[in-house]
C-alpha cells in the first residue's frame, strides 16, 4: 500500500490530512448542540451573520437551544471572523467556515441523513436574500443591491444550480430561477451578463413545464446585453405569451421597456420611443420590479438626443420630475438611468456646440457605468467622450480612451458580441478622424497607454 495523500481537493482547493484530523477534534470536543450547528453550517458557501444562521440553521432542537448562543460557543473553534459588511449597513460580526471545518461538518451532516432538510432552508434564504436585494435596488439603494448580491453570490449561485439541491433539478427549478430573475439589475445593469446569461440558461434548461414570464423576459434581456437582439425577438413571442397567460400587467410594461431597447439597439429611435412610451404606460407609477420609470425616460432622451432635441430635453425633465415625485425620504435616484441621463445631455450639449459642458456630462456618466459596473454603459460614454477630445484638437487623449474601451470589451464580452448602432455611431466618427494619425507612432504608444491605464483612471482625466 502507498502512503495516504497529503491532501485532499475540497471547494477546488487543497486541504492537508493534518488539517482535517485536527478539525475533527474539534468538532468531537464539542457538545452535542454545537456539533448540530457545525454540521448545519456547512451548507453556506460563503461568509454569514447571525440572521443567516438563525434561518438556515435554527430550527428543531437548536432552536429550543437558542442558536445565538450556540454560534457564540462555537465561534471561536470553527470560524473566522470576516469584515465584509458595506457602508452604513448594520448587523453584527460575519464568520467564515474554513474548508477542513466544513468538510468535517459536511460528511457528518450527511451521515446524520439531515443535508436535505438544511438545504432546503438555505434554499429559502437565499431566495429572501435576492428578494431583498432587488426591493433595495427599486427603492434606490443601488449600490447596497449591488453590493448584497455580489457578497452573497457563493450562495446564491448554489441556489441557482437545481443539480446541487437535494431533489430531483426539475424540482428544484422554480427557486432558482427566481434568485435568478431577482437579482436581473446584477446582469443587465452592473456588466455581469455573461454570467447572469449561464445561470438563467442552465436552469430554464432543467426546468419542466411551462417557464415564467419574467425569467424569458430576462433571457431575451441578456441576449440583447450579450449584443444578439436576433436572438432576444423569438424570447420577447414567449414571454409576451406567457405574461399574458399569467395575467403579468408589469411583465407586460418590462416587455415594452425590452422592444424599445432593442429598437435603440438596432438604430431605430422612432420605433423605441414609441416602445418606450408604452412601458410608461404599463409599468405603473413605482414599478416594484425591473426597469424604473426614470430608465424609460432616460432611454427616450437617448433617442431623441441626436434627432430631436426639444423632445429629449423634456424626456430628460420628466426623468427629474419622477424622480423627485417618487423617491422620497430614504429612497435614492437610479443611479443607472442617471449615468445614461448624463450621456444624453452630453449629446444635446454637442449639438449646442458647448463641448466643455458635454466633456464633463460624458465624463460623468463614465464615471457612474463604471461605478455600477456597467461594461456597455461605459464603452459608449468613453467612446463619446473620446469624440470630443478629437473635436477640442486632442487626439492622444481620443486615442487612449479607445484604447481602453477596446481592452474592456475584449474582456468583457466575446468575439460575437457587437456594440449598439447608438454607441457604433460616436466610435465610428472618432475612428474616421484617428484612422491616419494613428500611423503616427506617439498616437499608436497613447492607444496602448490607454490600455494599460484602464477607464477608471481615465475617467478622471481633462
């Protein structure tokens, strides 16, 4: 016989044999009700707080025990301590299962026959974490949203893979796709598309009978977001069809609010406008789900910008008006139609010939895209920014702009992927203008320096 291994792969990283015996005396020096809760603990895959553990883990005999207490004992025998909590946010401390504490927790929470039963509450949780999530994110707390999902995401990506449930993945289907659904503002506004596009395929693939209206709203959203509107029109029949069939109203306004977006998308302004006027109509006063009344109004302004400006500035006083009739008190602006507002007025700003204030309106709203993560939002306000640089006689700062555009997109998105006719046409302008001066080699060395500094530096560069 050969030696036994040194160590074991567990969570795709390696955990020595020395550390798992020593986590299993741990766990056997522990008393019975901290035993229950380190097993029960191991279905979190990332770091949790007490509210966490109460719901995923204090039910039965914990809960007669006071879990509280029970994670206070054993706290400092498994877990460490992480600090992860965002500005302003309350609760107390957070803790992480290192991978030879859960492994040991793991095997003896299966063998006790209990994994299902937790699973399933971890399953709840997570639902109500994208829940709230997504409330966070329509009251205007977008970067909390933002910053909740993304810190819960070990988790939540658990709960969007029906193949790791404890039932059959058909069965498990239904809340997986509506952490999916929940957390749409993560793919479509914040540039995790690529991502969110996988998870909601994967699990619409594994689901039986017929799927929601909004997860086919959101499939055909991300097609479009992966820069495939031929792909989003015969997702856009089915989900209409659905939503009509659920008796949806506000599906039916996200819907109107998607047409018009791929409308812009294809270079039909007139046709968006009217799409997006529609979704006005449907979505309500204050939308609880999906795209907000500010973003329809946003996108009309963008629309507008280049061929009708009289009609895109009062696009753009109704999106100020809404947002100060509707978000009141804690609630904040949408942040996300803010930054496309920025990059409308910018437009108008050109076309008034006042390129100072269009410069700082473009750099703006590079600034809030990349603040929210947004790859598409950024692209087009740097690659409009980079047109006025060649207007103001600046073609080294055009020049790493474009540079830096091109090294985000190549990241971002695949070889497929082609950007909106409203974006091609501002990096169509600025490439004419650059196509012979970058033979000169001091503007090819600003291309690759723009580049290597990236958007986020350049953003605040004058």
């Amino acid at each position: 016989m050969g030696e036994p291994p040194e160590y074991e792969m567990l969570w795709g990283e390696p955990v020595g044999t020395a550390q798992l015996a020593a986590a299993e005396e741990g766990y056997l020096a522990c008393g019975p009700a901290e035993r229950l809760l380190w097993e029960r603990l191991s279905v979190f895959e990332g770091a949790f707080d007490r509210r966490a553990v109460e719901e995923v883990c204090g039910y039965g005999t914990l809960a007669a025990a006071g879990v509280g207490t029970v994670l206070d004992r054993l706290a400092p025998r498994a877990l460490l301590p992480v600090d992860d909590r965002f500005d302003g946010e309350e609760g107390g401390p957070r803790h992480w299962m290192p991978h030879a504490m859960r492994a040991v927790g793991a095997r003896r929470l299966t063998a006790r026959g209990d994994r299902a039963t937790v699973l399933r509450h971890h399953r709840r949780w997570c639902v109500g974490v994208a829940r709230r999530a997504a409330a966070w994110w329509q009251l205007g707390r977008q970067l909390d949203a933002r910053d909740l999902a993304l810190r819960e995401l070990p988790d939540l990506a658990a709960a969007m893979d029906p193949t790791t449930a404890p039932l059959a993945p058909a069965e498990e289907t239904g809340p997986a796709l509506e952490v999916a659904v929940a957390l749409w503002f993560l793919w479509v506004a914040c540039g995790r598309g690529v991502e969110g596009r996988t998870r909601l395929r994967h699990a619409l693939a594994l689901h039986e009978g017929p799927p929601p209206a909004r997860a086919l709203w959101l499939a055909a959203f991300l097609e479009l977001e992966s820069g495939r509107p031929e792909d989003a029109d015969p997702l856009l029949g089915r989900a209409w069809a659905a939503a009509v069939r659920d008796g949806d109203v506000r599906c039916l306004g996200m819907l109107a609010h998607l047409r018009g977006a791929i409308a812009l998308h294809q270079g039909r302004p007139r046709a968006a406008v009217a799409e997006f006027r529609e979704a006005l109509e449907q979505l309500g006063e204050v939308p609880d789900f999906g795209p907000t009344r500010e973003s329809c109004w946003a996108s009309i302004a963008l629309c507008l910008a280049r061929a009708d400006p009289d009609g895109a500035r009062e696009a753009l006083e109704r999106l100020e008006r809404d947002g100060a009739e509707l978000r009141t008190g804690a609630a904040g602006r949408d942040l996300s139609a803010d930054a496309w507002a920025h990059h409308a007025r910018a437009e108008l700003l050109v076309r008034d010939g006042e390129r100072a204030r269009a410069a700082e309106h473009a750099r703006r709203a590079l600034r809030e895209h990349l603040r929210l993560g947004s790859a598409v939002g950024a692209a087009c306000a740097a690659e409009l920014l980079a047109r006025l640089r060649l207007l103001d006689g600046r073609p080294d700062r055009a020049a790493h702009l474009l540079g830096a555009v091109d090294l985000l997109r190549a990241s971002v998105f695949d070889a497929s992927y082609r950007p909106g006719r409203f974006c091609v046409l501002a990096r169509e302008r600025s490439e004419e203008a650059l196509r012979g001066l970058l033979d000169d080699p001091e503007l090819r060395e600003a291309y690759e320096e723009g580049a290597r500094r990236g958007l986020f530096a350049l953003s605040w560069e004058r």
